[in-house]
C-alpha cells in the first residue's frame, strides 16, 4: 500500500475554464474514490498551473482551487508549489 499519494494536475485545468471550486469538488470526489477503494494515505496537493506550451488563462483560479481543496477530514494537505521549480 502506498505511504503518499502527490498530486500534480491543474496545467490543462488553467487552459479551460474550471473555476476554484470546480477544481476542488472534482479532486474531493477523486480521493473519495481512493478512500473507498482502501487507499488511507494523505493526498499531498501540489500548487501548478503552469504550461510553458502554452498560454494559460486561468492560473490564478486553478491555484486558488487547489489550495480551497485542502481538507483535513479527507486527509488531503498542502503540497510543493510546483510552478516555483
């Protein structure tokens, strides 16, 4: 079984039009599914929207929804800023 779980995911998202809460709800019900399937260990959400392919719109949003994705009960926690590297 796995010990951590990083997830790095938003470069498409900032190139949509998925909202801070879309993002949120959509990666809450993801690590629902992993819980139901036994999977117990923390969700470590790494801040990322950036894309050097192209030019993204929403970066501000996705960041913004990845950190409102936080959730103690769920056991998912802050990550590496990701677009810092």
């Amino acid at each position: 079984m796995p010990t951590h779980f990083l997830f790095q995911h938003g470069e498409s998202d900032a190139i949509l039009t998925t909202t801070s809460e879309q993002y949120a709800v959509l990666l809450h019900q993801l690590v629902k599914r992993f819980r139901d399937a036994g999977f117990n260990a923390p969700f470590y959400v790494s801040r990322g929207a950036k894309c050097d392919y192209v030019k993204p719109n929403n970066i501000a949003g996705i960041r913004a929804g990845q950190l409102a994705a936080v959730n103690e009960a769920l056991d998912i926690r802050p990550g590496p800023d990701t677009d810092m590297i």
